[in-house]
C-alpha cells in the first residue's frame, strides 16, 4: 500500500516528483490553487497547457481526466493537471468523476515512473464539493490503488488550511 502523509500547507513550494492541479478543462489556468501553480511555475506553463491538444475544440482535459506537463519554475518535476466535478447536489455522478481524478492522477504518475505525488483538496473549493465526503473519496481511491508493481512510493495530501487537514485526518482515520 502507499504511504500518505496529510500536511498543511501551499502545494506550489512543495518538492514532489509531481505536484496535481485542480484545474479546469480549458487548462488556461483561474483561480485557486491553479492561479497559484500558474504563478509559482511561471508563463511556461500555460504555453505548455495550450499545447495540449483540444478536443473538443475548448476542452483540453475533460472533467474526471488529467494531462501531464513539466513544473516548470516550481521545486516539483512535473504537474498533473485534472478537472474534478463542479458539486451539483451529488446527483450527477461528481463521485465517480472525483474517484477518477484521484486513480487518474496516481495512473498518470506511474506511467511516468514517478514515486511522490502530492494532491490539492480537488474540487473542495470553486467547484463546491463539500470537504468530508471530497476527503473520504480521496483516501478509499489512494488506499485502494493497486501498488504491486507501481513507482509510487508516497502521496502527500496538501490541506491549505486548518478545516481541510482535520477532514483528511477524520478521513484516513
Ligand atoms: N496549495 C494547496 N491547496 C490550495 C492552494 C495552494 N496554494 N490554493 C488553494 N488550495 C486549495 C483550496 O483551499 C481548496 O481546498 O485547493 C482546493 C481546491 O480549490 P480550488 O483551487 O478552488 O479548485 P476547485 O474547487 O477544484 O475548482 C477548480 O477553480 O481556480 C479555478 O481554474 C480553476 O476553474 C477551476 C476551479
């Protein structure tokens, strides 16, 4: 099984083999914790985002996927970048899109034989999905991530804030 350490903290000054992006399926960077990774990796990023391929036209990652791209100015390698569900009431699968981002995420990493990745509280703020049940998705999908031959040695949970951290523990247990 993988280790996960639940710290507090800003993810862009994290050194991680591969920080993850809560982001939009534009990939044209916004607010939050992508306006933060935008701005700490610097105006390469989003030239490296505009690469990615659209399709659709305007979508370059749709929601419950993810795209990899290098870090850039950040102290991490590399950024994963994935959408998670706009929350609307829980009644439009955002469970099963949020599963997704997260072994997504952990399937993309080891593809690219990456051994510590670390994950913003996907979804829990523009996107509304509420912290507890966001915090128990995240900790069942990494938990039962299937690590036989994988690379991933470590997942650090970054809470932002104190309400975040205490969730992620409740959660992990
Ligand atoms: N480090 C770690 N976590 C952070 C940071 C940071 N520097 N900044 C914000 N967060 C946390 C927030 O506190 C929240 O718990 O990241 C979590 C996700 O919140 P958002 O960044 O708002 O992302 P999300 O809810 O998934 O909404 C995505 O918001 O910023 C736009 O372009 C983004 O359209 C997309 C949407």
């Amino acid at each position: 099984m993988i280790r996960i350490q639940i710290i507090q903290g800003d993810i862009t000054i994290l050194k991680s083999d591969v920080i993850v992006n809560a982001a939009n399926e534009q990939l044209l960077g916004g607010g939050g914790v992508d306006g933060a990774i935008h701005r700490a990796a610097g105006p390469e990023l989003l030239a490296a985002c505009k690469d990615i391929k659209e399709d659709p036209p305007g979508i370059r990652c749709p929601t419950g996927e993810c795209r990899i791209t290098p870090g850039f100015e950040l102290p991490s390698a590399f950024v994963i970048h994935t959408v998670g569900p706009v929350w609307k009431g829980g009644r439009e699968e955002e469970e099963k899109a949020l599963r997704n981002c997260y072994r997504g995420c952990l399937s993309l990493a080891e593809k690219n034989d990456l051994k510590t990745i670390a994950f913003p509280a996907i979804s829990c703020g523009v996107f509304g999905y509420p912290l507890k049940q966001a915090s128990k998705i995240a900790i069942e999908t990494i938990t039962s991530f299937p690590t036989t031959k994988s690379s991933l040695r470590l997942v650090l949970l970054v809470a932002y804030n104190r309400e975040i951290r205490v969730a992620l523990k409740q959660a992990l247990g």
